[in-house]
C-alpha cells in the first residue's frame, strides 16, 4: 500500500502487512528480482497460488 503511513500500526505496537490480488506475471518478475526460487516455482505452477514475502525471502504456496 504505497503512501500508507506504516508508522501509524507500529505507534499501536501492531505489525503492519499488506495483502492483496495481483496479476501472476508481475508477482513473478518481482519475486526475479530477489529470489529466482521462490520465482521458478510460482512459474511452474499451475494453481491459485499464494505468495508470502518477508524480510526478502519469498516462498509460494498453493491456494
């Protein structure tokens, strides 16, 4: 959520995350960026899949 002030959630000791629908071509050139794994696997994959990012490591999952 580009723009959010993230900061806001942290004041309320909360952990802020975003979560959302997104094209599969664009998530797996993104994933490219930073992890060719977690990339390769989403491509492979035929399914509805789920895609969690934290601190740089990505890692797919079926929906």
């Amino acid at each position: 959520m580009p723009g959010h002030n993230w900061q806001e959630i942290r004041d309320q000791d909360e952990v802020p995350f975003a979560r959302g629908l997104a094209m599969r071509e664009g998530i797996q050139e993104a994933l490219g960026t930073f992890d060719d794994e977690a990339a390769a696997k989403l491509q492979d994959m035929i399914d509805v899949a789920v895609v969690v990012v934290d601190y740089g490591v990505a890692e797919v999952f079926t929906a």
